[in-house]
C-alpha cells in the first residue's frame, strides 16, 4: 500500500496543509491550499511560503502539521484521500533551499514570483505517518522509518 500512497503523492502538486498554534491560551487550527513537491526519496514535501503568513508562524511555533492530498480531480475509479502527518523544517540549508526553489518554481510557475522575494520562505515537510481513505470505510495507514526518509 506504501507504493500507492507514494504514487498519489508524486501525481499531485495540491495539498491541504493543517498547522495550529496557541493563541490565546487556545490551540487555534489554520488550513491552506498549497502547492507542493515531492523530494526523490517521496517522504517530504517542499512548500513555499511568506515569512509574515499566518501558517509560517504556526509552524515555527508547533512544527507538527497535517497535509491532506486527495483525487478529487481525476477521481473517475473512486474518491482517495491521503493524510499525512509531518514535521516542519523551517530553516532548510542554503543549498537545499535553493534546490527546493528550483523544483518548486519549475513544477509551479505562479510560485516563481514568491520564491524571488526575501520574505520567501521555503519549508521542508517530512512525513512520518500516511493514511490512504479508499472510501468512507476503509482505510490504511504506513509509517514512515527514519531508514526510508534517507535510503
């Protein structure tokens, strides 16, 4: 099932990314679209983002997040929903924020303009749980093992 839910990842460049943060003494959830890629091992995901965006500050706040990935578009044999839980990587070295601004602008052309700007944030997303929802019954999830984010 791992190599279904990797390939549904790698088809899509649209997510729902979930991050919260305390605000008030409450834990205040916040949802945006957002387009993705996929790094080669397939457990991560590079986003791009404002440094002023609410999500940016949730997610220096409490890195753990949830990415929600469905086939709503090109769902003719069946509605699947993927849902990831990740953590947060913010501050990405030179040389693979770069990398990650490359694919991002090649495979997204409305991100090249964001990802010119100084207040362009690029965020690294690795996956530690995936749970692929066939339908409203059935539903099957994977862990992700350190060993498969650096094989």
């Amino acid at each position: 099932m791992l190599n279904t839910m990797l390939s549904m990842l790698g088809s899509h460049g649209l997510c729902v990314l979930a991050t919260a943060a305390a605000t008030a003494g409450a834990v205040v959830p916040h949802c945006s679209l957002m387009s993705y890629v996929v790094t080669g091992e397939g457990v991560s995901l590079y986003v791009a983002t404002g440094k002023n965006s609410r999500k940016y500050e949730n997610m220096r706040a409490n890195p753990v997040v949830s990415i929600l990935v469905d086939n709503r578009d090109t769902a003719g044999n069946g509605l699947y929903a993927l849902t990831l839980a990740a953590q947060a990587v913010i501050d990405l070295p030179c040389a693979e924020r770069r990398k990650a601004a490359g694919l991002l602008a090649a495979s997204h052309a409305p991100l090249r303009q964001l990802l010119e700007t100084p207040s362009c944030a690029v965020v690294r997303l690795d996956v530690s749980e995936m749970t692929l929802l066939t339908d409203v019954r059935t539903a099957f999830t994977e862990k992700i093992e350190l060993s498969q984010k650096t094989a």
